[in-house]
C-alpha cells in the first residue's frame, strides 16, 4: 500500500514516510504512526502523519 488513502492507515502502524526537509532526496524516514494529521480522505502525494517521536511527514509506504 502506498500510503495515499486514509482508511488504510491507522494509529500504531509501521509506516515510511518523507520529511518536508527530505522532498528533494526522497529519503524515507520509518516509524510508529502516533496522529493521522491529513484530514481528507485521500492525498495525492501521501496522508500526513506524525510518529511517535514527534516527526511529520507523508506515508509512502506502508510496513504493517
């Protein structure tokens, strides 16, 4: 799963996403879903979430 739609997602998931500050690398930062923080139903570069150690960025990936 790509991480584009919210139903997929939810609270204490394994999940890779990119920082605001790794756009342009496109690194993958991977960690614990803590907030769903994008409101609609779908997003088309990612659902914003914040992990469980404060960071935010968007899924492209979807662990477990």
């Amino acid at each position: 799963m790509d991480g584009k739609n919210r139903l997929d997602i939810s609270i204490g998931q394994i999940v890779d996403i990119v920082l605001k500050s790794d756009q342009r690398s496109g690194k993958l930062t991977r960690g614990i879903v803590l907030k769903i923080l994008t409101k609609s139903s779908n997003h088309p570069h990612g659902i914003k979430v914040m992990l469980e150690d404060r960071q935010v960025g968007r899924i492209k990936n979807i662990i477990k």
